[in-house]
C-alpha cells in the first residue's frame, strides 16, 4: 500500500492531467479548445508583425526571393 500512495504523490500532477483530458475529450471540448488556441496564435502573430513590421518584411522579401 505503501508503493502505491508513493505512486500517487509523485504522479499526482500528470493523474490530475490525465482525469482533465479524459473529461475534456468526453464532452467534445478539445474542439473548443483548439478554436482557442487557433485564435490566440492567430492574436500572438498579428502583434508580432504589428510592432515588426519592417523585420517581417525583410523576411518575407529574402524568402520569397529563395523561391
């Protein structure tokens, strides 16, 4: 019994995790959270370029010219 509560303090974290993903995929609400996630690297990329834009230009043009 020992081994096992030793078990479940030091995985606790990554059982927790586990429970939260196994619901979150039960109730179709990993379809929600990629939405999520899509619009907030969509939001991270348009600041990006927003406050580089001179970079991000430089870039674009060295790439397309590779092509």
């Amino acid at each position: 019994m020992g081994e096992f509560k030793n078990f479940l303090i030091k995985y606790r974290g990554a059982i927790i995790g586990g429970l939260i993903a196994l619901v979150a995929l039960l109730l179709n609400l990993h379809k929600v959270v990629f939405f999520v996630v899509i619009i907030i690297a969509g939001i991270l990329i348009g600041n990006y370029i927003q406050h580089n834009k001179e970079f991000v230009k430089d870039k674009l043009k060295s790439y397309i010219d590779k092509l």
